[in-house]
C-alpha cells in the first residue's frame, strides 16, 4: 500500500498512528493500492450484475447518474467481504474502539447513462455532513462515526471524485447551505484500487456526473451502541449467517443486540456478557 507515493507498512503501529492523527487532523487521508485491479473489476461486475436485477424488480437503485445500492450484499452474498478489510479494522479500532460496528453500507457509481431507465433521487449531492446532531443543530465531539470509501474504480476530477472541505470536521456542525460555493475545497482522488478514510463530520459533497465509470464503496462504521440504518441480520438467512466470522457477525450488530429483557441479561455486549456470566464469576 502506498499514501502520499510512498510503500506502508499496516503492521507498523506508528503508521497506522500516522493515518489516525491525519484523519484527524485534515478529517481524511488516502491510502493507494490497497486492492488488486483485478479484485476490482469482478467487484465492478458483480455491482453492474446487482443494478440490472434491481432495476427488473422495480427496487431503488439510485438515477441514470447516480447508481446507488444500499446494502449491497443482498443482491450477492460473495459482497460482504467488502465490510471488512485488514486496514480498516486496525483504524477502526484506534478511532472508535474494538467493538465498531458497521452502520450503513453503500456502492455507488456517479456515471451518466443515456439510456435505460432514469430512476429516482440519489443523496450526496450539495454540501452535507454523515454525522447526526443534538440540540437542533449541535454535533457530537469527538465525532463517532467514519467512513471508508473503497475506489473500485480511479477517483478523478474528471469523474465526480468526491469534494472535501479539509478541516471543516472540526466545526461539528453541518452546512447551513448545501448549495453554497467555498472559496477552496479538495477532491478526494485515489487510483483505483486505494481506499480514503474520512470522519463523517467533514463537510463533503459528490462530484459532478461524467459518462465514465466511478464505481466506489461507502461504508460506515460507528460504536457498538449506535443502531445502524437497517435490521442487517434479517437480510441473511440461518446458512448465510452460520458462515460469518466472527468480524463479520460483530459488524453487522449480531453481537450488539440487546438482551429481551433484564431477565435475560443487563449487559449488552456478547463478548461482555459470556466473560461475565461464564460459570465461576
């Protein structure tokens, strides 16, 4: 892997220290080569394979400019691998803390297609924040959730890479205006194949619609105690679910949920409640 064109080492702890205190810092770093092309074109063809069938079923997949799947890995199961890699793990761990979870899970290409159907309204556009906020506008700090964005394909300015305000996440507070022009901003690019990591409070909005391909994975990651956006354990059936991971069944909350009642536990966590509860405690 490469940041900045020179080689990393994920195992280095003083690394990865450098990767934290530069998210949080500018509120985002890229990291090159952290996947084959090869991978990424499979990747690419398995999400092409994803928005044909949702558009034949009448689900939502987003515009002719902006192809969205929400929670991916329904359509193909072999995608949940996209949840979990190896450097997103170590930094999750320093920014969040051992028991992240995945909040929200999104693949999306900003491409034009002239033709097929239009679709329906896609979010990102105009300047916006991912984080949530108290209080009728106040944000919570330091902030609790981060996404990492994986460049199926190469991130441009020519193909609506991502816009970032460095910095802004320090604000803790969203846009007063999402139309409103900065007088500097940054485009997030990546060759294909890197992954950017950013803190969600930073101020970002997508780039403009170009007729090449810009397939990128958003996933969102938070602490054990936020819920995520959607139920992900009911969208896998008991097979799927009795082959995860243990890193996965922790990302998609199956360690997380909550006790019925007190009468079955007052400690939430699995990981918490078997240490606790084990015989001789």
């Amino acid at each position: 892997m490469k940041i900045a064109g020179q080689s990393i080492d994920i195992k280095n702890e003083s690394v990865i220290a450098g990767l934290v205190d530069h998210i949080c810092d500018l509120g985002y770093v890229v990291v090159n080569d952290v996947f084959e092309h090869g991978f990424c074109n499979s990747i690419i063809s398995k999400f092409s394979d994803c928005v044909g069938a949702r558009q034949k079923k009448g689900v939502y997949w987003g515009n002719h400019e902006n192809e969205v799947l929400d929670n991916y890995f329904m359509d193909d199961p072999t995608l949940l691998e996209l949840i979990y890699q190896p450097l997103t793990d170590l930094l999750m761990r320093k920014l969040i803390d051992d028991d992240y979870v995945l909040i929200s899970p999104s693949a999306r290409n900003r491409q034009i297609k002239t033709q097929g159907p239009q679709g329906k309204k896609a979010s990102g556009v105009g300047w916006h924040t991912d984080s949530r906020f108290l209080q009728g506008g106040a944000g919570i700090r330091p902030s609790l959730c981060y996404m990492t964005v994986l460049m199926m394909d190469s991130f441009e300015a020519e193909n609506g890479a991502t816009h970032v305000i460095p910095g802004s996440h320090h604000r803790y507070q969203k846009p007063k205006d999402r139309d409103f022009e900065p007088l500097s901003f940054e485009r997030m690019t990546g060759s294909k194949g890197s992954m950017a990591i950013f803190d969600t409070a930073l101020w970002h909005r997508v780039g403009p619609p170009s007729q090449k391909s810009r397939w990128g994975v958003f996933n969102t990651y938070g602490p054990w105690f936020l819920k995520p956006y959607h139920r992900f354990p009911e969208m896998l059936n008991e097979k799927q679910t009795k082959r995860l991971n243990p890193i996965e069944r922790q990302l998609l909350h199956l360690d997380s949920t909550p006790p019925l009642s007190h009468l079955e536990s007052m400690i939430t966590l699995a990981r918490v409640r078997k240490a606790v509860e084990k015989p001789g405690n």
